[in-house]
C-alpha cells in the first residue's frame, strides 16, 4: 500500500518536525525564547487542527493520516510537558503531566487492542476527548509562555485549564475503558 503525502499529511509531518525545533528554540539563551517556543507551540496546534479540516473537507481522509495525526499530538503534548516540567521542576506540574502523558499510551494502547479485536468504533475519540485537548493545548501554551501579560495572570491560567484538562483526561479515560470493558465481557 503506497503512502498519499497529501496536504492534511504533510501538515502533520510538520506538526512532527517542529518539535526538536521548538527544543531547540526553548533552550536558547534569548529573553524571546518562552515567547518563540509558544508560537512554535501553536502554530502545531493550528495544524492539528487544521489537517483535520482539510483531510475532511478535500476528501482526502488516508489510513496513514488517521494513524500519524494521533501520534504527532501525542509526541508533541508529551514532549513540550516534560519541558516545561523540567523547567519548573514543580510536582504541581509533574503529577498532572504524568497522568495526561499516561492516560495517552494507556487510550493509544486501549485503541490498538480494540482495533485487533475489531471493535474501534467503540473507542473512538469523543466530544468529551476533543474539550479534553482543548484544555489541554490551551493549558500547554500558557504554562510554555509562563509569563503575565497585561496583568493577566497567564502562568495561574495555565495551573488552572493544566487540572481542568486532567479532570477532563480522567473522565475520558474511565469512558473509553468502561466502553472496551463492555467488548471484554462480551467476548
């Protein structure tokens, strides 16, 4: 089977790509390295998005695309976590970044079981996943940022959608294992 390097697969190769440029960008010694990271940061998020919409929109929905798009923000979302853990170095960070970077391997893995057993559809990704990732990326960019603007408490911002996307990433999870628990028993 021949790999389509479409529009929506390209962008997220590229999702792909800027993640060891944005390392590199956040170690950087310049006061604009946090700000630069976070563009980085969003432009990825813009392009998970917007694969998404293309890929719909133009038709251009591929086997590899649906397999790659999940896996580019799973390596970005673990991956800029444990930097800003790491900058940090605060277990008010590191608690909810291990459970949303376990609750990832644990739902990809939950995914790929139930795939081989032929029920997918029962865990597939659900409006209550997609807010899950809003707080998420939301909460990411801010805690990348960490820095107040105007007054705006952005890094507090960032503590508070970084639970709210853990509570949401809790609950999610207990769906999708309540879900493939049901194909359990019935096999």
């Amino acid at each position: 089977m021949a790999i389509d390097f479409n529009l929506p697969t390209n962008l997220t190769l590229l999702r792909i790509i800027l993640i060891p440029l944005l390392a590199v960008v956040f170690y950087l010694p310049w006061e604009h390295a946090r700000l630069a990271s976070t563009v980085i940061f969003t432009l990825a998020g813009i392009t998970d998005w917007l694969d998404g919409y293309l890929a719909r929109k133009m038709g251009l929905e591929t086997p590899f695309g649906a397999f790659l798009d999940p896996v580019a923000d799973k390596l970005m979302v673990a991956f800029v976590l444990v930097l800003i853990v790491q900058q940090e170095g605060s277990p008010y960070l590191a608690v909810p970044a291990a459970i949303i970077i376990g609750r990832e391997i644990t739902i990809a893995s939950l995914r790929e079981w139930m795939a081989e057993l032929g029920q997918r559809a029962k865990v597939k990704v659900s409006e209550l996943g997609k807010w899950k990732t809003s707080a998420q990326m939301v909460a990411i960019g801010l805690l990348l940022y960490g820095e107040d603007v105007a007054g705006l408490p952005v890094r507090i911002s960032g503590y508070i959608l970084l639970y709210l996307a853990v509570i949401l990433t809790l609950w999610s999870m207990f769906n999708y294992l309540k879900a493939a628990l049901t194909v359990i028993q019935e096999n």
